[in-house]
C-alpha cells in the first residue's frame, strides 16, 4: 500500500512538473521558479485536501535532486576560467559575500529576529543563482562577452564560499558559536579535504573515465560516474561535511575528463528529474499566508539583495582593475539568489535552528530577483550610459586614471621572471604540505577510531601508533623530499638575485653560499616541526620513535631518487590536465546535415606516425577547421558508422571523410598521410 502512496505523490509532483514546464517554455521564463509554483499549488497550504500524501518520501528524493544539482554545478566548474579572471574572482566573491551577510544579519535584527535567523539570513542572500545567470545571459545571447566570463568566475569562487559557509554554518548551529581557533580549524581540515581530494581526483578520475569510455557502453560511463558521484557525496559526509560539497567536488573533477560532453548527455536526463523534484518540494514548504503576513521583510531583502550585490561585486571588480563599464554591467548581472540559498535554508530547517518563516522568504525573493534579471540585463548598456552622462567629470578621470596605472602594475608582474618561479615553487610547497597534512590526519583518525579490517598488532597501542606513524611518514616522504628541493632552488635564485657583485665585491661567492645553504637548512627544521606537530597524537615513547627515525632515514637514503621520479611524474600528470585543450561540449548536428547536399565521401588512411593518432575526434576540430566530418571508421576490418566525438584515432584505422571537395582536401593535409579517393 506505501509502494502505490508513493506512486501516486511521485505522479502528481512529475505530472504538475511537467506542466509548469511547458507553460514557462512558452512564456520564456526560468523553469526553476515553475517548479517552486508547480510546489505551491499542489502543496498542504492553499488546497483542502493536499494531493502529496507522503511528503517525507518527496523530501528524500529532493536530496538526491541536492547531489545532482551541485554534481552538475560541478561539471560547469572550470579551473582554467577561474585562473583566467581569478584576481576580479578572489576580491568581488569574497567583498560580496562578508558584505551581503552583514546586511542580511542586520536587516533580521531590525525585524526583532534571532541571532540565528538573522545570520542564516545573512548566508542566503550572499550566495548568487548560477542557474539563473547562466540561463538569462545564453537566452540574451550574453555569455562570450568579456562582462560575463568575469561574471562566470565570481560565480565558480561564490560557489567554493558556499561549501565553505555551509560547514561554518553546521558548526554554528551545533555549538552555538564558533571561536577564532575553530574556524581555523574548521576552514584548515576543509581546505587539506578540498586540496586531496582535488588533486588527486585529478590525478585518477579522468584517467579511470576514459579507459572506462573505451568500452564504447553508455551503461557503464553512466553507472561509473554515478558511483563516483555517489562515493564522493558519502566520503564528504562520513568526514563531517555535506553531500552537496562531495557533488560539486567530484563533478569538478569529472569536468576535466575528454568524455565531458557524453556525462553530460547522460547525466542531464537524471539531474532534470531529481532537480524538478527538489524544487517542486521546495514549493511544497510554501504558505502563502506567511508570505502576505512577512511582505515588507520580502520586499525589504529583495532591494538588499538587488542594490547590495550590485554595488559590491561592481566595486570589487573594479578594484581589481577592470574599466567601470565592465565592473557595473558585472554588478548589474549578479543581483539575485537561487539554489545554494535553498540549500542554506533547508540546513537550518533541519538543523531545526531557523524559525519556518525564513525558508519562504527565502523562496519569494529569489523569484522575485530572478525576474528582474533577464530585465536588468538587458538594461545593462542603459545603465552605463547614465552613468557616463551624469558622473562627475573629476570622478570618471579618477576611476580611469586607477585602471591604467592597475593595469600597467599588473603587466609589470607578469614580466617579471623571479616573481613568476618564487610565486609558482611557493604554490607547489603549500600543496605539498596540505597534502601531508591529510596524511597524518587520516592516519590519526584511524588511530582514534580503529576500522575492523585493521589486524591486531603486537604492543596494543603503543604499536598501532607506531606502525601508523611509520607508515604516514613514508607515505609524505616524497612531499616532503619535493618540498625540500623547492626550498634548494629557491634558496639558489634568491642568493643569485639578492646579492649583487658591485655591492658584495670579494664576499660575492661566500655570501652567496651562506644564503643558498641557509633557505633549506632552515626550511628543513620547519618541516621537521611540522611533522612532529602533524603528528603529535600518533608519536610512540622516545626509544621507539628512535627506532622508527632510523628505519625512516634508511628508507629515505635508498629510496631518495625513487621518491623524486615518483614526485615528478605525480606533478607531470598534473600540469598536464591543465596544460591540455579544454574539453569541448557536443556541437549541433544541423551543420553536418547541411553538408548532404553537395557532399563527397573520401577515405583516409591513418599512418603510425600520422599526429592525429592517440587523439580524440573532437580534438581535431576537424568540422570547424575545415568543415569536412568523419563518418565512420574501419578498424580491424570492423565498421562503425557515425562515431562519437569521443572515439580515439588509432593507427591503421580507414577514417571515411564527408564534405566538399576543397573541405576533403583541407582535412587530408591535416592528416598528412597518402589518400584514396573512392
């Protein structure tokens, strides 16, 4: 009987989904605040009867519309986007953010609300709709102007921020407050976690994607992400954090991998129906009543959030030294809330810290703001315009005068030589040490919590924590060998740079000696202090600690060069993901059909040493650099008709070309093999 009770709720929630769908498709409107009204209508509030029964089973299918939602946020992540705008990113998202919530708590405390409302308020309206922005500058044809890749990286660093204020806010509502040193703490464990799992998500998922690709089965690319997905979410919140961060983490990573456009194809059909249904849920949690008795404190938000999240990403971009046209039409582009805010007010909500009120606040300003959206954008240029008719004259000089000289600073330090290596070794050393850091970490939790698979060892305590430091130390050896190569070089360049001939004269050599050899011997104590502080709850008695050092230095005498190549071939891997061609979305077919009716076919012949073996199809931009396709391939005497974009080139493969006779003979010379003409 519960089985047909959730058939009828999961029917009445998908059938109102679908509805609503249709309906703001053809009045261009976001999709997302249809499904918070499909909510609304069939919700407990305004019907005397509600039509969803089981309202408990629809709120735990809308977690899993939370882990995809955030999974496919995640697969929008791009770190080569974020490098590319990260100053503008790191100083607009975070000025934003501390801003939005100091407003939003003082706002509640002018409304006589808790300390607890008032902050959670705060965090609602300082996180910005990814979904909306995203929508309403491709649907304004918006989305490759220069405004809005800087808009695009200030969402991806609100979005880092958000995983980061939801596990603040876990631990605010658990203790009731947080000190300075738990939220060191707090945000120290979080970024190791970030830091790990990142890295070596890196370092293993794309790999693991495309040799599970090469199986040429949607069924397990599809069943392989999801368990990722799904393992990822659970290690996240076996560790004390939510399933949303483990989401966005794992589909960061799966972003990278050359196979993007097809786990997006086959994920979107998943994320579209646990999406509709997490916000459909969220419509269901709607009285409308409370909403006309809370209008002013809708209306009072909804202007913060408009005028406050305008006025401070636009001054945070144009301190980091963007024109004022592109920093107010990046402002006027990011004032609105959407999904993490939804998410924020259900952890209160089931933290049970929040009064029910501020959920459909919540709710009702982020339709509002989405509506105003498409509308200001589009009013963006009118904007400007007023401003450069009706700004002081001194003012706009001023501005302009702060660009040029930002901007001349900023090319200055990209030129600079010694600047670029000691930024870049720093940024190694400091991922080394986080990743220590996670080992001895991991290594303490086993220690206080002993799984069951770990055998019983000989002395009890004493000997697991002296078996677990052992075996941490030897892990973090090659990072720390790594890192005590970088403090050589480091200490090589800045004696080269710092001490100059006509200032040192004779001395020049013995100076330069002393600085070179005191950087690492220096830096070689500091890291011995920080194992030893790492590792301080696993540390056995002195007389096994200094047995355990002697088998650590063995180890590290014989094993010296292994760890290096280990090292070096890690950090390869890793410059290589980012170093490589982006991976591309799939393009529209309508081109190829186009192509039919004055088409050619050719076969092509790829030879061992041809450069297209080893590549992907649509690595070749073979259609957008000449305008022929590949439309099938003979391998092994084996035809496959129409391959993906993501089929790999081998040797001795007969690739079969369509187009034009100039486009056949443009993609021949990219081949650069012998062809036959059939």
């Amino acid at each position: 009987m519960h089985s047909a009770t959730f058939l009828q709720d999961l029917a009445i929630v998908l059938m109102a989904a679908g509805l609503v769908t249709v309906l703001f498709h053809q009045l261009r409107l976001p999709v997302v605040l249809g499904y918070i009204l499909a909510g609304v209508l069939i919700g407990p509030h305004l019907l005397p009867r509600p039509l969803v029964s089981d309202q408990g089973t629809i709120k735990t299918l809308s977690e899993l519309g939370i882990v995809f939602l955030m999974f496919s946020l995640g697969l929008e992540f791009s770190f080569r986007r974020l490098r590319k705008v990260g100053l503008t990113a790191l100083i607009a998202a975070p000025l934003e953010i501390v801003l939005m919530i100091l407003v939003g708590y003082q706002i509640g405390q002018w409304f006589g609300w808790s300390r607890m409302d008032s902050l959670f308020l705060g965090a609602m309206i300082s996180i910005s709709s990814t979904t909306i922005i995203v929508k309403a500058l491709q649907e304004s044809g918006q989305q490759k102007e220069p405004f809005a890749q800087l808009i695009f990286g200030i969402l991806i660093v609100e979005d880092i921020l958000a995983i980061v204020l939801l596990a603040l806010l876990s631990g605010i509502a658990m203790t009731g407050g947080l000190q300075a040193g738990q939220v060191a703490d707090t945000l120290g464990r979080l970024a190791i976690f970030l830091v790990v799992a990142v890295v070596l998500g890196l370092l293993a998922v794309p790999k693991l994607i495309g040799w599970v690709a090469k199986f040429r089965s949607n069924e397990v690319l599809l069943v392989t992400v999801l368990g990722l997905c799904f393992g990822v979410s659970l290690l996240a919140l076996k560790l004390g954090y939510s399933v949303a961060l483990g989401a966005f983490i794992i589909g960061a990573v799966v972003a990278e991998a050359r196979e993007i456009g097809r786990i997006e194809i086959l994920t979107s059909a998943l994320r579209d129906l646990f999406c509709a249904v997490f916000f459909v849920a969220i419509g269901l949690l709607i009285d409308p009543q409370m909403l006309a008795r809370h209008w002013l404190p809708i209306l009072v938000v909804t202007l913060a959030v408009v005028l406050g999240k305008s006025v401070a990403c636009a001054f945070g971009t144009f301190i980091a030294g963007n024109s004022t046209w592109t920093s107010m039409r990046v402002g006027n582009g990011l004032g609105q809330i959407g999904e993490f805010s939804f998410i924020i007010a259900a952890l209160g909500l089931q933290l049970k810290v929040t009064s029910d009120f501020l959920y459909p606040i919540a709710v009702a300003v982020s339709v509002l703001t989405a509506f105003a959206t498409p509308i200001r954008l589009r009013r963006s240029d009118d904007l400007v315009a007023w401003w450069s008719r009706h700004a002081p004259r001194a003012l706009t000089n001023y501005l302009e005068l702060y660009t040029e000289w930002l901007g001349r600073l900023r090319e200055g330090r990209r030129s600079g030589f010694v600047g670029r290596m000691v930024r870049k070794w720093f940024w190694q050393m400091g991922l080394n040490l986080a990743l220590t850091a996670a080992i001895y970490i991991v290594a303490a939790f086993l220690a206080q919590r002993r799984p069951a698979w770990l055998p019983g060892l000989p002395g009890g305590e004493i000997g697991l924590h002296a078996i677990l430091w052992l075996a941490a130390t030897v892990l973090a050896l090659p990072l720390l060998i790594a890192t005590f190569r970088k403090l050589q070089a480091l200490g090589l360049l800045l004696a080269e740079v710092s001490v100059r001939p006509a200032a040192a004269g004779e001395s020049t050599a013995s100076i330069r000696a002393v600085i070179a050899q005191a950087i690492p011997l220096a830096g070689a104590v500091a890291l011995a202090l920080l194992v030893l502080a790492l590792s301080a709850p696993l540390l056995p008695p002195r007389e096994v600690l200094m047995v355990l050092v002697v088998i650590v230095a063995l180890v590290m005498w014989g094993w010296w060069r292994a760890f290096v190549k280990w090292h070096s071939k890690a950090q390869v891997a890793l410059i290589e993901t980012f170093d490589r061609p982006p991976p591309t979305r799939p393009e529209s077919t309508t081109q190829f059909f186009r192509l039919l009716s004055h088409a050619q076919l050719r076969v092509v012949l790829v030879e061992p040493h041809s450069p297209v073996v080893g590549k992907l199809i649509r690595e070749l931009e073979l259609r957008s650099r000449t305008g022929a396709s590949v439309v099938g391939i003979e391998r092994n005497g084996e035809n496959h008709v129409n391959p993906g974009p993501d089929e790999e080139i081998r040797a001795g493969d007969k690739l079969l070309l369509l187009g034009s006779s100039d486009q056949l003979t443009q993609a021949g010379d990219l081949f650069q093999v012998s062809k036959d003409d059939e």
